[in-house]
C-alpha cells in the first residue's frame, strides 16, 4: 500500500461521497417539479430560480427542527438507526465504476473507489444491511405503527432481494465475472439489457421495492400506518431516513446502469456523462412510477414477490443457463 | 505490513467485545445485533484472508438475511429483559460439557504440528485463490457429495417449515 495509493483513494471518496449527499437535494427538487408537472401543478418555485433552492431551504429548517427522542424508546438504537441506512448506501455507492480507467498525472486511475472483484456481491450484501436500518428504527420507536412499518419493510426487503439477486446472476453467467468494472466494459457492443430483457425487468422491479419506493412503499404508507417506521423521527434523524433513500436510489440505478444498460459507454459524449445522463434517466422513470401507480395491498405486494417476480427470476436463469450451456 | 495486523486486531477485538455482548446482554434484541456484530467483524477478517467472495456471502447470507429473521421473531414477540431460559442443572451442565468439548476440539487443532508449520512460514497465496470460480469448482468436485446432502438437508427444512405452517390448529 503506497502512499499515492493511499492518496488516490482519499480523493475518490470524498468525490463520490460528496456528490451523492450533495446531489440528494437536487433529486428531491426534481421528483417535486416532475410530480407537480405530472399532477397538473407547477411544483416549488418560489426559493430561487425556479424553486432551486427550495430543497437547500428544507434542509436548514430540518437542522434547526427540534430533535425529539420518545420517552420509552431504546435510545441507543434509535439514535444508530437512521445512520445505517445511509452508511449502508454509501458503502454501496464506492464500487459502482463511473468510468473506465483514465491516465491522470501519470497514474493509471480507475473511475470507482474501490476495486471489489467480486462488487456485484458487496453491493448486495451492503444493501441487504441496509434493512436494518429501518427495521431497528421501527422497533426502537416503542409504537406500533413504527413497528408495524419496521416488520413490513424486513419481509418486503427479504422477499425481493431474491428476485434481484437471481436476475444479476443471469447477467452475471453471461459475462463471466463478478466486476462491475469488467461487466460494464463488456457491453461496448451489445447492453446486456438485450438479451437479458426480462432479467432487466425483474431486477427494475424488485429494485423500487427494495427502496421502498411507490408503488412498494408499505413500510411508510401514510395512510394506514402513519408514516410507518419513521412516525417518531424528527429533526435531522428523518432527514438521515430521506437521504438514505435517495441514496439507496441512485444505488439501484447505478447498479441497473452498469449491469444492463452499458454502464458509462456511449457514442460522443465522455464516458462520466453518459454516466451521469442515464442516472438522471432512470431517477426520472423512478418518480414517473410513483405518479403513475397507485400502492398495493401488502398481501398483494408479498403474493408477488413470491409467487410470479421469483419464479419468472428462476425460470429466466434456467433458461440464460441453458442457453450459455449449449453455446 | 503493519495495516493488515491492525485491522486484524480490530476485527478480532470487535468480534470478540460482540459475543461477549451476545452471552451477557439482557435484551434479546440487543443480543441480536451484537451478533450481527459478530458477523460482520468476522467477514471482516475472511477479507483480510483474501477470502472477499466468503466475506461477502456472510454478510448477505447470514448478517443481512438470516438475522433479519431473527430480529424480525424477536420484535413480534417483543420480549425485553426475559429471564434467561435455561438455567436449570441438566441444561447448564450440558452447557458447560459442551463448552469443554469445543474448547478442547480447537486447542488440539491449533496445537497440532501441521499448524505450527503453516505459522512459522506464511505461505504464498495462489493465484485465484478464494475467488468464486475457485470455490465452485472444489465445491462441485471434491465436495460434491456433503454439498448435496446438504441441499436435501435444506429441502427437507423447507418443507417441514411449510407442513407446520399450514397445520391448521385446534
């Protein structure tokens, strides 16, 4: 471990870091115009040119907000739960490659933070921790609509990790490795998304419910259950909840871009903004579904998962097995 | 060389702070995560063992999956700070009998010459070793046999799970 190495990964993820918290507000503001402008309305637009600034104006309010623990809550673990969500999603954020390598000041450096050979793996076991988060938010809470949230989200986050993970692995016998870097290299010519359309499906699918997204967002579901697990939060601990999803966003679509849809290639453009481009894409097509569906029924949603996303995800890895095999 | 003993003594060190947390806390759901703890400290070090595909499947499989379930028993029942379950002769001598046979079982490990050799010279890693190309190939070779009863194994808890769910009761 040499010094410049040393240095190099310092910067790098400070740059990654920094643009994922930094970017968080700017999505927030985006998924508010687009559902206005979806809904018939015109969404903020009174801080700043068109409302800008409104997202920048929420957080400060959320600093300023009182910071309210309930009296019979578990304080330690009410306190460490919003902070694994996001660290969850951070961790995450490092292995997805934003670039091919690059020749920078005579070094040969590789556009993601840290180089996993097997980041396919990391990125799902570190979101897999990042359940948690909710759920021991949930029972910290000592109320039984942050409870009832909490026991939801760790069946529905369960449930649905199968489908995703099975609909990687399909891409995963086509390419042969578990790289990200190495997968996203590979679709110069052909995006997996082609031949693997409906593991793209699945893995899209399963992808908004694991962040708990509409029309999968029965952890919270105002309507029912009060704001689910994050009924008792407050302050900066809710925002902590917030950023940890859109995080966790940009995680399953920086994934989905990689794995499916030719990770950072493109014609013209450099390779970081297409990077960027498609990350925009698919947080649209997110917000898109939430104004478009309404939620399940929670029997519905866990019927699903079982019964028709995992055995589609089972049945296309025979096939894509079959089909590798025989080639 | 100093960086990999320091991450080891710290993972060993969180390992072991966690399962001592794990026998002594009073709330089963602290004991709970402490286990995760556990887990995690514990892939932690596969890593340093160029084991990252082990290390990864630990956390996915056994921190992330199995002790959600875990969890997820332990808030429907919502015990806190229940008496401890067994504390009667028959169980804890059996608990102690067991303690001295795992102790005794991997001192006699440690302490056998084919260890000391593999301390005295840290030996050379080879190449590919612990990726899952590796892994899979002892593992559908060599170990093909325990693999698959192991699987059956599996099935058969599965299907037992499912007859005890749908027993219709009274």
């Amino acid at each position: 471990m040499d010094t410049a190495f040393l240095i190099e990964s310092a910067i790098k993820v400070h740059i990654v870091l920094g643009f994922v918290l930094l970017v968080v507000p700017y999505i927030v503001w985006m998924e508010r115009k687009v559902l206005g402008h979806m809904q018939d309305r015109i969404g903020p637009e009174r801080v700043g040119p068109f409302g800008l600034l409104q997202t920048i104006a929420d957080g400060i309010k959320l600093f300023m907000k009182e910071d309210l623990v309930p009296a019979q809550a578990d304080k330690v673990v009410f306190i460490i739960a919003p902070g694994i969500t996001v660290v969850t999603a951070l961790i995450a954020a490092t292995v997805i490659p934003w670039g091919d390598t690059v020749e920078l000041f005579g070094r040969t450096v590789a556009l993601h933070v840290a180089d996993v050979n097997v980041a396919l793996l990391f990125v799902l076991a570190t979101t897999s921790m990042g359940v948690y988060g909710i759920v021991l938010g949930g029972w910290a809470s000592n109320s039984k609509y942050s409870l009832l949230g909490g026991l939801r989200s760790s069946a529905q986050m369960i449930s649905y990790e199968l489908a995703q993970g099975i609909s990687l692995v399909s891409v995963v016998l086509l390419a042969g490795t578990l790289s990200l870097a190495e997968i996203g290299r590979q679709q110069a010519h052909l995006w997996y998304v082609v031949p693997q359309f409906f593991g793209f499906l699945i893995y899209v699918i399963s992808g908004v419910a694991e962040t708990n997204r509409a029309p999968f967002d029965l952890p919270e579901a105002e309507t029912e259950l009060v704001a689910g697990f994050h009924t008792e939060y407050s302050s900066m601990k809710w925002a902590f909840y917030f950023l940890g999803e859109y995080a966790n966003m940009m995680v399953v679509a920086g994934v989905a871009i990689t794995v499916f849809l030719g990770g950072w290639q493109g014609p013209v453009l450099p390779p970081v903004v297409w990077f960027l481009v498609k990350l925009t894409a698919f947080l649209f097509f997110f917000i898109w579904l939430r104004a478009t569906f309404p939620r399940l029924r929670y029997d519905q949603l866990m019927a699903f998962g079982w019964k028709v996303l995992l055995p589609a995800a089972i049945l296309n890895l025979v096939v894509t097995a079959v089909v590798v095999a025989l080639w | 060389m100093l960086i990999p003993a320091f991450l080891f003594a710290m993972f060993a060190g969180i390992a072991i702070g966690c399962s001592l947390g794990v026998i002594f806390h009073r709330n089963p759901v602290h004991c709970a995560l402490l286990l995760v703890g556990v887990l995690l400290s514990v892939s932690g070090l596969f890593i340093l063992l160029n084991a990252s595909f082990l290390a990864a499947l630990q956390v996915l499989v056994y921190a992330g999956a199995i002790m959600v379930l875990f969890l997820f028993v332990l808030m429907l029942l919502n015990l806190k700070g229940e008496n401890p379950l067994l504390t009667r002769g028959a169980a804890k001598g059996f608990g102690i009998l067991f303690a001295i046979v795992v102790f005794v079982e991997l001192l006699w490990t440690v302490l056998s010459p084919q260890m000391e050799g593999g301390m005295a010279a840290s030996p050379t890693v080879p190449t590919g070793f612990g990726s899952p190309a590796a892994i899979g190939r002892v593992l559908y070779t060599v170990w093909l046999y325990p693999f698959e009863i192991t699987s059956i194994l599996l099935l058969i808890a599965v299907i037992g799970a499912v007859v005890l769910a749908k027993r219709k009761f009274g």
